[in-house]
C-alpha cells in the first residue's frame, strides 16, 4: 500500500490510515522507515554533499571573496586570476577540510532527518490530505530538517570563511580553529547560525519542495513512460535534470543570507544589522553568478550520487507522489455532472 506521497506503508490498516511506512522486498532489503533506513539515507546525504562541496572549494572560495570584496574580486574570471596570483593554485583549496567536514556532517542531518520528518509529517494527514498538501509536508520536513542539521555545520562554516577570506587567518583548521575559541570563545563557532538558518532553511526548503514537484512534472510531461519502466541510468538521469533546475531556484531563493553569512565570518566585529547596513540591497547579491553556477552543479550532483546511493544500497525510493483513488473519482464525478 502507497499512500499519498508514493510512500510504501509498513501498516497493516487500510490506505485511509497513518500513509507512510514501507514493506521488505527481495529488491529492496532494507525496510522503509527503519534505523537501518534512516541511518543509510543519512550516510548518502553525508557522502553527496560532503563531497561536492568539496570539489567546488575554488568557486567557493572566490564566490566568498567576490562577497566581502567585491571591488578587487570584480567577476567570477578575475576573481579566480586575482585568487591564484595572491595565493598560487595550492590556495584555490583552502579550506577544504572545513568545508568537508562540515558539509559531510550537515548533509547527514540534512537528508537523513527529512527522511523522518517527511514520513512523521505525512503520517499525520490521511491519504487524500497527504497527497494534497504533499508540497507543505515537503516544506515542512525540509526546514525542520535543516533547522537541525546547520548545528552541525556552523562551526565548520565560520572556520571555512574565516580561512578563506581573511588574510590574517591561519592556513589550516587545526591552526584556524584554536584562534577563534581563543579571541571569541565558542560564540565565535556559532555566532552566524541565525543568518545561516536564514540562508540554508530557503536553500533546503526550495531545494526539497522543487525537486519532489519537478520530478512530478517530468514524469508526467516529459518522460514518455512510466517511471516503473524506466531503467535505472533513465531514473538517475532525471534526478540530475530535476536537481539542477531545483539547485539555480535554491541560489536566488537564498544568495541574500549566503552573503551575510560571509560577511559575519569574516570580520570577527561585525553583526548582523551592522553586516547589512554596510552591504546595502545590491551588495546583497555580489556573486550570484557565481553561486548559481555553484549552486545548480551541486545540488544537481548531490541528488544524482543520493539517488544512486540508494540505487547502490538498495534502500527503498518510493516513485513520485500519485494521486489516491480516492480522489480520481471524485474528479470523475465532478466532471460527469458538468
């Protein structure tokens, strides 16, 4: 039994009843809704983002630097000539063991607890109201998820951009992080959480939202078969196509708070009222072009090795959410008495 967001339900109850759990198949050994489930999911969550992250560091670290210094890192081409004639090629990898280490840590959290907000959400709602309010389950899991998972990456990402666009800053985490704690102590880890939260539960939230619908669309629009019949080199292929489309969303929805976050991390006395007096409306969105070339590779990256995880793995991956029964035949009825 499925309910209304294509979720396998472990009850034993009629549809109408809690809509997401799953059965165990000869396909698909892990059971949905299980530790075992969750652990794994958040395990690819921390594979895909940590290692994305990771390979775009020198778009990172020039998009960073294009933000607290817009004048002398004017555009994404001079930025990367300006980065390499200040610090050679050795400094566009600056600060990669923050940012894996922090982005591994948040894509855990990220995805592993939207796995289980997405199911406790829905399991609220019957299957008609699953299915009809599936876009705010989908927002609601994101940002709760996210809530949670930018625990995790603060301290790494005040690390990261303080390495990356401060000149003063020591070249090494282990070296980078005792200077904080000494001069801020641990509000200096945490300090930009509020505006984190501000860049990342948009980021997450549009990220989530638009990739469930965009695979609803593409599935019902554009792909000239069923999902069921598609191989699995199709099915991956359209996860990269909708990620991509739902990551250059994610770079507008959420560039603002990403150049705060930057600003904030980088002068170790600024504030958030202080930050955006100082950026004004169009210095909040230095390096957008930047991001969103950043933004739509990763995400697009991200859900293909996710999705492929899961593929790898053989955990559950429910089809995109289909309308109930029960509703189709309302829709029949309704249109029988016009």
């Amino acid at each position: 039994m499925k309910n209304g967001l294509g979720c396998p339900s472990t009850s034993s109850a009629p549809p109408s009843s809690a809509p997401l759990s799953s059965t165990t198949t000869t396909q698909n050994p892990v059971t949905f809704g299980t530790p075992k489930f969750y652990v794994l999911c958040g395990l690819g969550g921390s594979i895909c983002c940590g290692f994305t992250h990771l390979i775009i560091t020198p778009l990172d670290i020039v998009k960073c630097r294009m933000q607290v210094d817009p004048v002398k890192y004017s555009g994404v081409v001079k930025g990367f000539k300006v980065a390499v004639a200040d610090d050679g090629i050795r400094g566009l990898a600056r600060a990669w063991a923050p940012t894996t280490i922090g982005y591994s840590a948040q894509g855990f959290g990220k995805f592993g607890y939207y796995e289980i907000f997405k199911n406790v959400y829905g399991s609220m709602l019957s299957e008609e109201n699953a299915y009809t309010y599936r876009s705010w389950v989908y927002l609601a899991a994101a940002s709760s998820a996210e809530f949670f998972a930018d625990f995790f990456l603060a301290p790494f990402e005040a690390v990261k951009v303080r390495m990356q666009t401060s000149s003063s800053a020591p070249k090494t985490m282990r070296e980078c992080m005792p200077m904080i704690y000494k001069k801020e102590g641990m509000y200096g880890f945490f300090k930009g959480l509020p505006p984190l939260w501000t860049r990342q539960i948009p980021y997450t939230t549009v990220k989530f939202v638009c990739f469930e619908r965009i695979m609803e669309l593409m599935y019902k629009h554009v792909v000239p078969k069923p999902r069921a019949e598609c191989t699995k080199a199709e099915q991956l292929l359209i996860t990269f196509s909708a990620g991509y489309l739902a990551g250059i969303l994610c770079a507008v929805a959420s560039h603002p708070p990403d150049v705060l976050v930057s600003q904030l991390n980088q002068d170790p006395n600024a504030t958030l009222t202080s930050a955006a007096k100082k950026l004004g409306w169009k210095g909040m969105w230095a390096g957008l072009g930047a991001r969103i070339i950043m933004i739509g590779t990763i995400t697009a990256m991200q859900w293909f090795i996710y999705d492929g995880w899961k593929v790898l793995m053989g955990i559950p991956r429910p089809p995109p959410a289909q309308m109930p029964e029960s509703i189709r035949k309302k829709l029949e009825e309704v249109e029988k008495r016009k």
